[in-house]
C-alpha cells in the first residue's frame, strides 16, 4: 500500500510555484472611478530577443487571463483609428508625442503596455518576469507601472525540476493583472 502511494506521488508529482509580484510605482492622486469610466486598451506584449521563443505563448496565456478578468480592456488592435504596426509591436516602444497624437484621435483615454523581461532557470526553478505600464493619453504620462513575477520547481523529493514555462507565465500574468488599477468583476 505505502509502496504504491509512492509511486503515485511520484508519478503525478507536485509543484511550488511563488507569485512575487509587486508594485514599483503609483501615481499619488490615481483613483478607481475614473480608470472605470474611461475606455483602455492593451498593446501586444513584447519581448527582447532574449524572451523571443516564448513570445507567443506567453501573448496567448496573458490574453486570455486579460479577457477572463477584464474584459472591459479590449486589444488596441481592435480599436478603429489605429495603425497596426502601432498597435502591433515586436520590441518594447517608448511611446513618444507623435503617439500619443494618434492614440487621442480614438476613444482610448488609459493605455496598457506588458514587456516580458525575463525567462530562465535559476537555481533548478522557472523564473519568469514581465512588466506592465499603464499610460494615460491625454497627459501622455505614466500612472501605474508593476512586475509580474513567477517562480516555480516540480518537485519529486529530491532531485527537483523546473516547472514548466506555460505554468509560470500563467502566475506572472495573474499576479500583474491582479495588480492593475481597476476593480475585478
């Protein structure tokens, strides 16, 4: 009986992953209400070339939990008005006046821009990082920015093995988007 829960656990194994997400900046009069009234949307995330390789699963898992948890954040690429190489980006944009030019043509009033930072193993664990920053258009600055941040091993007893990248982008992009200024429905 011992024997064969053993096996069992070792066959399924289990898994440790952390959510070591955080705020790094707020603007001090930044309130609820108005990021609720207003229209927002996302960029596409991007990535350094370091990150490349996992650029599109990682764009797959962060929008699907975008649309589970705020649907109300729709894709720039969605939103009439809007360049698609604009909306569209591959490398992270610093966005300048001429953007913002064109993003006060549209209805968008708040702008969230995700970057995937970092994918590696580090110490037998899968760490994974991405940036968010949520701009507002008319004043062409920054409100809000925040790290999602994951880090995650299976572990069978001993040795341990990294958990896999899918799992830990999934407790990054929760632990950002938990961390976005505006109320959950």
């Amino acid at each position: 009986m011992r024997l064969s829960l053993l096996l069992l656990l070792l066959g399924v194994g289990c898994s440790s992953i952390s959510d070591l997400s955080r705020e790094t900046y707020k603007k001090g009069f930044l309130k609820i209400d108005p990021l609720q009234k207003e229209k927002t949307a996302i960029l596409q995330m991007t990535g350094d070339n370091a990150v490349r390789e996992y650029l599109p699963k990682a764009r797959g898992i962060f929008d699907i939990l975008m649309q589970e948890t705020q649907p109300d954040i729709r894709p720039l690429y969605t939103v009439s008005n809007v360049d698609a190489s604009f909306a569209l980006p591959l490398t992270k944009k610093v966005l300048e006046e001429s953007d913002f030019a064109q993003l006060k043509k549209t209805s968008i009033r708040f702008l969230v821009q995700i970057h995937l930072q970092q994918v590696e193993i580090v110490e037998g664990a899968t760490q994974v990082k991405i940036e968010g920053r949520l701009w507002d258009i008319e004043q062409g600055n920054i409100l809000w920015e925040a790290v999602g941040e994951s880090r995650g091993h299976l572990f069978l007893f001993f040795p341990t093995a990294p958990a896999s990248f899918e799992k830990a982008m999934e407790v990054a992009s929760r632990g950002l988007i938990q961390k976005l200024p505006m109320r959950r429905r």
